[in-house]
C-alpha cells in the first residue's frame, strides 16, 4: 500500500528536531518500523523529521563509568564495535540476530525502543542491562530506567515531545557474563521467545524476557531462584506472567520456550 501525503524534514541538530516536533509530527530514524505502519495506514502523520543525519545521536563511548550508545546508531554498527563487544557482548549478539543486513544496517536501538514492539530484541537487553533511556524535549533532559520505560504493547514512558537521545548502561564490573538466546520467528527473525542475561561477580543474575508477554520484562522470581539452581529457576520463571498467543505459538508453547531458553541461557553463565 502507499502512505498518505506527507512533509518531510531533515534535521541536522536535535534542538531543530525537538522544534519541529508537534502533534501531527513524527520521528523518522530507520524507518523500519514507521514506514511499514504508514503503509498499512495505521500510522499517518503529516510529517516525518528525520533524525539520521544529527551526528549527536550516533556512536557509543564510554563516559563516566557507563557505556553510552546514541539513539540513532543502528543495530549493524553496535554489532560491530569493539567496546561493546568487551564490556556487553550479549548487546553484539542480540544486534547481530535482528532481521537482516538491510534492517541492522538502517534500524536505531532508538527506533527499536521507541517502538516497543513485543517481540523486539533490545528491549530483554536493556532490561538485562540496567540501562537508562535518556530522552530530551523542549523542557529538558530526564533518564528514565529501563524497568519502568515498557508500559505495554506498543506503548513507552515516553511523553509527547520527548525524543530517545541515548542510552546508557552502567560499565559491567569485570568477570560480568552476559548471554542473548532468543528463539526467531524464520521469516522476520522477530523474537518468539527472547531471553537476556547478565550475571555479575557477585552472584547478582539479572533475566529478562521478550515475546512472552504484550510488555517485555524482567523476572524477578527466576532471579532469585538462579541463585540456588537452574532447576529452580525454571521452576520459578513466568510465575504470573499474562503470556503471549498468536499465530505463531500457543501461550503454552510460548510458556515451554521461555524455559527451555532460559535453560540455555543459564547454562551459558555458569
Ligand atoms: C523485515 C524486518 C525484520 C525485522 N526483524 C527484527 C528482529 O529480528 N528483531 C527486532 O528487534 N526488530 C526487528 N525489526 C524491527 C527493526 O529493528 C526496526 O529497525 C526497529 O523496530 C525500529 O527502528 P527504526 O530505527 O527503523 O525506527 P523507525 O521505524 O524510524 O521508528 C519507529 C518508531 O520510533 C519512533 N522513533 C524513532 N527514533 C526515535 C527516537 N530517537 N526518539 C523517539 N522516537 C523515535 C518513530 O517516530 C516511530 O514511531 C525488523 C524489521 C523489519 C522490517
């Protein structure tokens, strides 16, 4: 299908990008997820501003103990860079599994978490990851943590006229294991099941999952549980959840591969 009319701007800084916001307006990063909504018509806003060119947004340093990643860098370019592969390789990982090379060549993590797709990849990682999502609008800069940034499907923390400039996550202390696994829809390589891991030094196990449920999550009853076994995680895991089913995989289906990739996961951190 063809989208409705409409404007198009190009922003080179985020303050001009933060001007031209209004309701009638949206963000155009990789397009990846916008374009195939304004072609279906469920999207159709009056103009797009796009963000690729603001050099601000894009690259991923290190800064004051944590690891900041532009929103607008693209999935292929986290995949590859080396400080992400030392300090959060499951980030290299995940980004290395999101659909194919013309997706991680133009698809943001901005985009990706903006979105909030429930079967997308960076939102497990995140969650995982202890990452704040800092955003900026007319009024200013706030960080809003990853555990409480997921309202449900589709739907953020964000409010109107804020945009995603980065993310940060807090340096891994050394001997910090990470793992991604995630169980891919064959076509679009989506998460059925996704489950993100970061186990630090200390015996701290974060788990988080996406695709199971409309919102990604993090599993505090597994967390606890991984502390004595992984069979007692597996038992503890999805406790309460309201999990996913569509299509693709029956809630029980859905509910047998969050344990079976959480297995995997945990195995992979020991
Ligand atoms: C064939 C195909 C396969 C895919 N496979 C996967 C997969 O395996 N795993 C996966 O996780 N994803 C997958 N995706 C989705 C892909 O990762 C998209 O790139 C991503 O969901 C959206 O990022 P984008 O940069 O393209 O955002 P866009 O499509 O440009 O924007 C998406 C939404 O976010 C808003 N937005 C964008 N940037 C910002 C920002 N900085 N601040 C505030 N709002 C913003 C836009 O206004 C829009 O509402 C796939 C997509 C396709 C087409």
């Amino acid at each position: 299908m063809i989208p409705v009319a409409f404007d198009y701007q190009r922003a080179t800084t985020v303050d001009e990008a933060l001007a031209a916001l209004s309701e009638d307006s949206k963000i155009l990063a990789g397009g990846h997820s916008l374009l195939p909504a304004m072609k279906l018509r469920l999207n159709q806003p009056g103009k797009l501003i796009d963000i690729t060119r603001i050099d601000a947004l894009k690259g991923i340093k290190e800064e004051d103990g944590e690891i900041v990643i532009g929103a607008a860098t693209t999935h292929g370019a986290i995949a590859g860079n080396e400080l992400i592969k030392q300090h959060l390789p499951f980030f290299a990982e995940g980004a290395s599994w999101i659909g194919d090379v013309q997706v991680r060549n133009h698809g943001t993590i901005g985009g990706s978490l903006a979105h909030a797709d429930p079967a997308a990849d960076w939102s497990a990682l995140v969650l995982a990851a202890d990452a704040a999502i800092e955003v900026q609008s007319t009024r200013g800069k706030r960080r809003i943590q990853a555990a409480v940034f997921f309202v449900s499907m589709f739907t953020t923390a964000l409010e109107e006229g804020e945009i995603i400039t980065a993310i940060r996550i807090p340096v891994p202390p050394a001997g910090t294991k990470t793992t991604y696994q995630k169980f891919v829809q064959p076509a679009s390589r989506f998460a059925i099941v996704g489950c993100a891991i970061m186990r630090k030094p200390d015996g701290t196990t974060n788990i988080a999952f996406t695709g199971v449920s409309d919102t990604p999550f993090r599993d505090g009853g597994a967390e606890a549980a991984a502390s004595s076994s992984i069979d007692a995680a597996l038992n503890a895991a999805i406790a309460g959840v309201s999990v996913m089913s569509d299509h693709y995989a029956s809630e029980e289906y859905r509910k047998h591969l969050a344990k079976v990739y959480l297995k995997k996961a945990l195995q992979a951190v020991s």
